[in-house]
C-alpha cells in the first residue's frame, strides 16, 4: 500500500513542494487546501495536529476571561496568524490585540506591534516551538507580553513573562496555579480551576 493511501489520500495527491529560499508569509493565504491552523516557521510549513480537550477548553477559558476583562479598546481573538516578517508567520493560541487592528472580515493576520499578548497552549507536539521557537521570535518582534500555558495534572498552569526592550528577550514575571493575577497588559484575574467548567 503506498504512503498516500495510508493516511487516506489518493495516490494523485500532489505535496506542496517549497520554493527556492522556503515559502513566505503571503504563501499562507495563496497556498490551496493547507490544513487549517497552518503555521510558516523560517520558511518552513508546520502542521497541526489534531487538539487535545485540554488545549480547547484552556483556550476557551483564556480567551472569554481576556474578552470578559479587556478594556474597550483591546480584544482577546482565537488562532490568528501574527506576521512577524517574511519567513515566519506562527499562530499562537490567543491574541490580546487592540479593535483598531481590525481590517475586516477577510483579515487573516496581525502585525506583531498590534500584539500585546501572544499565548501558546503547549501541546505534545509543539514543545520545542511553544518553549523556545516562538517565545524567542515573539521577544525578537516586539510582542510585549507572552503566556505559555502547560498541563500538570489536567490542570493549566500559566508561565507569565514580560519583554526587555533593551535585550529584546522575555523575563519571566511569575508562574500562576490555581489563580492567575497580573497587572499587565491590563488587570486580569483568572480561575485557572475553572477549565471545562459551563460559565
């Protein structure tokens, strides 16, 4: 049996094939039937895999208590692609964005000074990239505020860091159980214990 009709393709299936010097941010909105949530990592296509219940309900927490807390004048947004520079267009988890960085309906991407808050939901197969890759590229671009969130015990727990302009480098500020309570991009309180419950 071939590969393709393995994992339920047809043998005529064609694989996008990179380019000379890897694809680039634009590619993502021209490339036909990428697998949604399709991420562009130094010129790179990554792929998703299929989301735990614990990545979906931990994003789903964080982003209606960033909405439910925001100011007027910022929004909280699922799965938007952030277009930190030709080769790379990573998407993180949530977004903490102003409403003035709204282009319309057909809007598929962020500039990384929009981006207050970057958050990534650590997944099985995104360690590397949610602990180093991303975290690193989101500093380098200027994204304030950025969350990893990891799993211990089927609970969230939240690894809170804050840009050094001078360093272009995240500082860890706090790590955050049970409860989490910054100042920062805006007051924020957060029943982490609250995961799958119905609000």
């Amino acid at each position: 049996m071939s590969a393709a009709r393995e994992y339920g393709l047809d043998d005529q299936y064609e694989w996008a094939r990179p380019p000379a010097g890897g694809w680039t941010a634009d590619d993502l909105d021209r490339l036909p039937n990428l697998p949604p949530h399709t991420e562009l990592i130094d010129g790179s296509l990554v792929f998703m895999s299929p989301q735990t219940r614990f990545h979906t309900l931990t994003m789903r927490l964080l982003e209606q208590s960033l909405l439910e807390q925001a100011p007027d004048h910022l929004e909280a947004i699922r799965e938007m692609t952030i277009k930190l520079d030709k080769y790379n267009r990573p998407e993180p988890d949530v977004l903490v964005v102003p409403v003035a960085a709204d282009t319309g309906p057909q809007q598929t991407w962020f500039k990384p000074e929009d981006v207050l808050l970057a958050v990534e939901v650590v997944s099985q197969d995104s360690v590397a990239r949610d602990r180093q890759v991303k975290p690193r590229k989101y500093a380098e671009a200027g994204v304030p505020h950025f969350w990893r969130v990891e799993q211990d015990g089927g609970m969230p727990v939240v690894y809170v860091y804050e840009l050094d302009p001078a360093t272009k480098s995240y500082g860890q500020s706090g790590i955050y159980r049970d409860e989490l309570k910054v100042g920062l991009p805006f007051p924020i309180v957060i029943d982490l214990t609250a995961i799958g419950r119905r609000r």
